[in-house]
C-alpha cells in the first residue's frame, strides 16, 4: 500500500477501543481527524456524525483507520456474540467493508466481526503465537539475554504471545544491564 504512491491514504486514523471505550468520543476523534475540526464542531449529534463519516469514507479520499481492540465495542453473550453494540458504529463499519471507495480499515478484536463476514471485501486474518525459533530471534533482536533454551523456555511461558514477548524482551535487557 505504502509502497504504491497512488495507492497512499491522504490520511490515517488509529483508535484504541480499550484505553478509549467510548463510541462518541471515537466518532468524534475521527470526524475531527478525517472531515476537519470545523466539521466535528458543525455536527454534534451522534447519528449526524456516523452519516457523515460513511459519506466522507464512501465519496472522500483514501483513508486508513485502524480500530484496534474492538472486542470492547462488540456483544460477548448469547445470540448476538460479535455483533457491534452500538447500530451506528456496525454502519459506519459496513461502510468500509463497501467495495465503492479505496480506503481501508484494520481493526483487531478478541471475538469474530460477525457484522461484517458477509461482504466479500473482508479478509479475517487470525495472528497466531509465534514458533519457538521465531520467539527466540525476535527476543534476541530486542536485546533479551540467555540461551536459546531459556529465551525458547519464556516464550512459552507466555504463549508464544508477540506483542507480550515484544515487551518483555526490553525488559530482560533492561534488568540484564542492571537498570531496574
């Protein structure tokens, strides 16, 4: 994407659903970031600003949105497991998932996006954990100390889990060198 000067998104937005839970400050952070401040100053009510983001997605330049840890803003019971809770934030989703405009948006979630499995531009990409060799170089490569065994012997310990291990791994090195 980045790679293909056409292709770039004029901009990019990232929110974080679990430090910033609430639908109306997203909608609002995002109104801000893609339509303009004096446009999120212009429209105050919530079913105004989801409109207006689906249109400026729909008819706009090309955006990137990153929506990360969604799980916080999705059903975790019963019948609707998956399912946004809130109808207005599953519309401006759906408006992503619409194959009439050439941005895109990443989310991360914890649970399935069931609100969105039936429209044929959405890819679900399962991260996995990391194999062990693979956990070893990127604990080696953020300056973790000890023998394959050891650093192969923590991975596990954590699952193999990368984003952990990417935390963890400056940690070590850190307690290593003697600055706790």
């Amino acid at each position: 994407l980045m790679d293909d000067p056409v292709r770039v998104p004029a901009k990019a937005f990232w929110w974080d659903f679990r430090a910033n839970p609430g639908i109306d400050a997203f909608i609002g952070a995002a109104l801000s970031a893609l339509g303009g401040a004096d446009l999120a100053r212009t429209v105050q009510q919530t079913p105004q600003r989801l409109k207006m983001l689906s249109t400026l997605v729909r008819h706009g330049p090309r955006f990137l949105l990153v929506l990360d840890a969604l799980e916080t803003a999705q059903q975790h019971t019963g019948d609707d497991w998956g399912a946004f809770k809130d109808p207005g934030l599953s519309e401006f989703v759906e408006a992503f998932a619409t194959p009439e405009h050439g941005s895109l948006c990443v989310i991360t979630s914890r649970v399935p996006l069931v609100d969105l499995e039936r429209y044929t531009t959405y890819r679900d990409q399962e991260v996995t954990s990391l194999a062990p060799q693979q956990a070893i170089t990127l604990m080696r490569n953020l300056g973790a100390p000890g023998t394959d065994p050891e650093l192969e012997q923590t991975a596990a310990r954590w699952g193999g889990h990368a984003l952990t291990l990417s935390l963890l791994g400056p940690l070590l090195a850190q307690h290593s060198a003697g600055a706790d």
